[in-house]
C-alpha cells in the first residue's frame, strides 16, 4: 500500500470535492496510516490468534472447528486480541468521518456556489418532493458516516455528498483509483470484453450515491443514454454536480430500486456497485424483479458486491461479519447468506442465463502497468484475500449476471 498510486492526496480534484486545508489533510493521512496498520499489522495478529487459541478453546469443547462465523464468534468473542482490534478498526471508522467533517462543514457557502456556476454538461436532477426513504437507509448512520447517505435534515443538500466523496476515498485506501469509480470502471471493462457486441444504448444505475460508479459508463459507453437513482436527495443532488463538475452526462433521479416510474423495458443494461448489502433481506427480490421489468429483451442486470460466505474460509467470514456488528451494516450478512441465483430465477430470469463472475479490478490493472511495480508486486496484489471490510478485496469484484430472455 505504499505505492504512490494508492496516497490520500492524490485523489483526482474535481470542482465539488473538498480536500480541506493542511491541517484537515493532516487528519487524513493519520486515519489512512491507522487504517494501514490495522490491515498489515493488527490483521495478521488477530488471524494468528484465532488460528492457535479460538480454534482450540472451540475444539476442547465441540471436539471439531468451528463450521461458520457464528461458531467463530462464539469462541473468539472474549479474547482480548479480537477486542483490541475490533475497538480500534471500529475507531478508525469513525475518525475516518471526523477528519472530513471540519473542512466540509466550513466550505459548504463556497460548495454553493460553485455548483451554482458549474458549466452544463448535459445532464439532470429529478427530486420528487412527495418521495419516502425506505427505513432501513434512513434509520441508521452506514458506515458510521454521520446522517448516514441522507444527511442531517438541517445542512446542505450537499453535505452529505461531499462528506461520502472523500470519506469513501480514505474508507479505500486508494483502492477504489482517483475518482473513487473502481467498481463502475471495473464492469465496464468486464463488459467490454465478454461481451464485446454489447452496445447498450440506455443504462441504469440502481443505488449510484454520488454516481461515482457511474460516471465510467457515461464515459465508455459515450452512445448511451445514462441514469442514475438513489433514495437519497442528498447524494443524488451532489452527484448530479460531481457528474456535471466532470463533464459526464447523467440523468440523476431520486428514486427506490424496489419500485421506479420508469416504463417497462426501459433499459438495455442495468447494474449496481455496492447496493445488495444495503438493502433489506425482503427489498432484494423486489430490486431483481423491478430489474426483469426494466430490462429490454437481451438487456443484462450486473449486480457487483463481495462474494456470498460460501466461497470464503470461516475466519474470513467471521471478519466480514463484523462489518454487521460494528460497522452500521445490518444487512451485511443477510445479503452474503441469501441465495441470489435462486431469487433471480423468481424474479423470472432462467437459471442457465445467471451466473456470477469476478470483474478484475480495474485499479489492479492499473498498478500492473506502472513502472513503480515489479510484476512479482502486482500480481501480489491482485492475489490478495477477503481481509476486511468492503474495500478490501482480492484481484476483483464479485459480480452476479442475468440476462433478459429474447
């Protein structure tokens, strides 16, 4: 991670972000630092003790390991290793915020107006006035990002938006590239190359926040009509600035995946980055159905998350479990316990046009090619496992595909 392309200052600057003055970034490079010493060091020690005294306390008892993370928990709840590092990665997030908010919350008059005076890039910014937020966003803070995706009701429709555009950037530690656009960049690329007659000419994306997964498909799928929705006001206002900012078209609306206004088979590609495991266990199956809908015959629905606990070892799923428990993620698990191609097929597509795959991240190809890179360094990288936490993935995002019948 000491790689120059993966430094908190280099994140690409563009006219709605805020970085904050020296002190702010000061704050930063100390929460990024923190966050990088929980991964390479705290990590391996926890893995460690799990390895040779919770698998053993387990055993003594059970006469076996532990089968899965709840069995995991229950034998590593009390050792003081997992406390210390479930405290201090738990602290680490909350900093992570903390070092964002003061120099958001004294820029928000100078936000205002540039987006004000923004050149037009050709996109739009649809709010229903009358529109509810589905409980399970606007009950709790995700991530522990302060208002949560909609904000607190008395700041700036902006807020919100800039806080998650460099808290998420930091959250990564540079994994998810400059313009925080990894996962949109990454099935772009995966689209591109397996399907390469593919030309979608409208996509939707269910969930954009900020649009920052977006964007790539405006900018590599030039020909396309893009939208964008989510059910918060303020991420979907600020990413209508960001987008414009960029120079990117997008037509941003606010709007619930489970059910939107658009006319059926409005779109030939539909995705999401990221948005499974913010929905409820009951929302899932309306989101794939309202896909099926949406969708034009041979029109395809991408789907790209973290692997379901099926495909990871049990201290692996004890880890990332933990994003549920201390990380204001309370579907995390739901969503990686849900048998997705069984709910796809109900939701009408046919089971042998489902599948899931791996997009090969498209920052890992990035550093490939860097001359600051050793091939030995790269492919390193792109091995890596499942540690902790969203963004910390191997060499690719986990993606589940349906195609639309013709």
């Amino acid at each position: 991670m000491s790689s120059n392309l993966l430094n908190t200052f280099q994140q690409n600057e563009h006219p709605m972000l805020v970085v904050g003055d020296a002190d702010d970034r000061a704050r930063q490079e100390f929460v990024k630092s923190l966050k990088g010493y929980i991964q390479q060091d705290i990590l391996p020690l926890v893995q460690n003790t799990y390895q040779t005294r919770a698998i053993a306390k387990f055993n003594k008892t059970h006469k076996r390991d532990p089968q899965d993370f709840k069995e995991a928990r229950q034998a590593f709840a009390d050792d003081p290793i997992f406390k210390t590092y479930l405290s201090v990665n738990r602290s680490s997030q909350e900093l992570q915020w903390f070092s964002v908010i003061d120099g958001i919350e004294q820029r928000m008059d100078d936000l205002e107006e540039k987006a004000k005076n923004l050149p037009k890039a050709g996109g739009s910014l649809k709010i229903d006035e009358g529109f509810v937020v589905p409980k399970y966003i606007s009950e709790l803070d995700i991530h522990c990002m302060p208002g949560g995706y909609c904000g607190p009701k008395d700041v700036s429709k902006l807020y919100s938006g800039a806080l998650y555009d460099r808290g998420v950037y930091i959250y990564a530690l540079g994994y998810m590239g400059p313009n925080n656009d990894d996962m949109g960049r990454s099935v772009c690329n995966y689209i591109k190359r397996n399907y390469p007659d593919f030309n979608p000419t409208s996509i939707l994306d269910m969930g954009c926040t900020i649009g920052h997964s977006t964007l790539p498909f405006a900018e590599l799928f030039p020909e396309a009509e893009v939208h964008a929705i989510d059910v918060s006001e303020a991420c979907v206002t600020y990413g209508h600035y960001r987008a414009e900012g960029l120079g990117l078209p997008v037509h941003f609306k606010l709007a619930n995946a489970e059910k939107t206004d658009y006319p059926d088979e409005s779109f030939d590609l539909i995705v999401s980055h990221i948005l499974l495991h913010e929905t409820s266990k009951n929302a899932m199956p309306k989101i794939f159905k309202e896909c099926m809908r949406l969708l034009k015959p041979g029109g395809i629905m991408i789907h790209a998350d973290l692997p379901p606990f099926d495909d990871m070892d049990v201290y692996t799923q004890l880890i990332l479990d933990n994003e549920t428990w201390y990380n204001n993620e309370p579907f995390w698990t739901a969503m990686r316990n849900t048998d997705q191609i069984a709910t796809a097929v109900e939701a009408g597509f046919k089971r042998e046009d489902i599948k899931f795959d791996t997009a090969p991240m498209a920052i890992m190809e990035l550093m490939a090619q860097s001359e600051s890179y050793s091939e030995e360094k790269a492919q390193e990288l792109a091995d890596r496992e499942f540690t902790a936490g969203e963004y910390a993935p191997g060499g690719g995002w986990e993606v589940l595909i349906a195609q639309k019948a013709v």
